[in-house]
C-alpha cells in the first residue's frame, strides 16, 4: 500500500522541497535573509498528514506509520534549513 502511495508522496514532498530551495536561493542572491515558508509547508505537511489518516482509516497500519514517519522527517528536514 504505501509503495501505491509513494508517488505522490514524492509530488508532494517535492513541492515543499522546491519552495523551500527556490526562497532559500532567491534570497541568498538578493542579499536578504531567508524565511521559512509556512504556507507550502504546512499545505504539504497537511496534504502528507492527510494521506496517512486516509491509510489508517483503511487498516493499512504499517503504511499509515510509514506515511506519518515520512511526513515527520520531511517537515523537520525542511524545517531545519532555517534554523
């Protein structure tokens, strides 16, 4: 089930990673500080968190723990390149 699952958790996750990367870049080459964007993380993280609630409702048990232990890691991951 959560190998079903892995494309789009890599659309998603990928979204964040993106938005993440293009304001960290498009600060650094406009001498400003970075900020973390909330908006597309926490959409993301929501859409991620969702997904895994989905999963549980289904009794896949073991993809819903994969699914939340991946939407944990990413958010802290991306999290983490701002301090």
């Amino acid at each position: 089930m959560f190998l079903g699952l892995l494309p789009l958790d890599i659309l998603v996750g990928g979204y964040a990673w993106l938005a993440v990367g293009m304001e960290g870049w498009a600060a650094a080459h406009n001498g400003e500080d970075a900020v973390l964007p909330l908006t597309e993380l926490l959409w993301s993280g929501g859409v991620l968190a969702a997904i895994g609630l989905a999963v549980c409702w289904g009794r896949f048990w073991g993809a819903a723990v994969a699914q939340f232990a991946l939407t944990a890691v990413l958010m802290a991951v991306l999290s983490s390149a701002y301090g």
